[in-house]
C-alpha cells in the first residue's frame, strides 16, 4: 500500500512539473507573438486556450491513473 501512495505522488508531482513547463512555454511564446502581431490577438488567443486545456489535460490523466495504482 505505501509503495501506491509514492506512486501516486511521483506521478502527481511529474504532472504538476510537466503542466507547468508546459504551460509556460506556450503562454509565454503567445506573448512574444502578440507583441510582434498585435493585430492577430484575439486568434492568438483562442489558440493559446486550447492549447492550455491540452496541456492540462495530461496532468488530470496522470493523477488519475495515480489514484488507480495507488488503490490497487
């Protein structure tokens, strides 16, 4: 039981760290590209949402598949 518990935890950890770097690096490259092309915002925008919700996307799987190893 307590090797599920670490399980669950490395697994939440990496996702935490993985959904961070990763949203990040694609807000961050967004603004650089408002700042050059201030005219398209509002698609930058809208892609960059969609790209977050991907991103954090596999950080929910991922400690959802935690929770499962851990219970088992």
């Amino acid at each position: 039981m307590a090797l599920g518990a670490i399980a669950a935890g490395i697994a939440a950890m990496g996702a935490a760290i993985g959904g961070g770097i990763g949203d990040g690096i694609l807000i961050g490259h967004t603004v650089d590209s408002i700042a050059r092309q201030p005219e398209l915002q509002g698609r930058l925008q809208a892609t960059m949402f969609i790209g977050v919700g991907l991103i954090e996307a596999m950080p929910i799987i991922a400690i959802v598949i935690g929770f499962l190893v851990m219970n088992k």
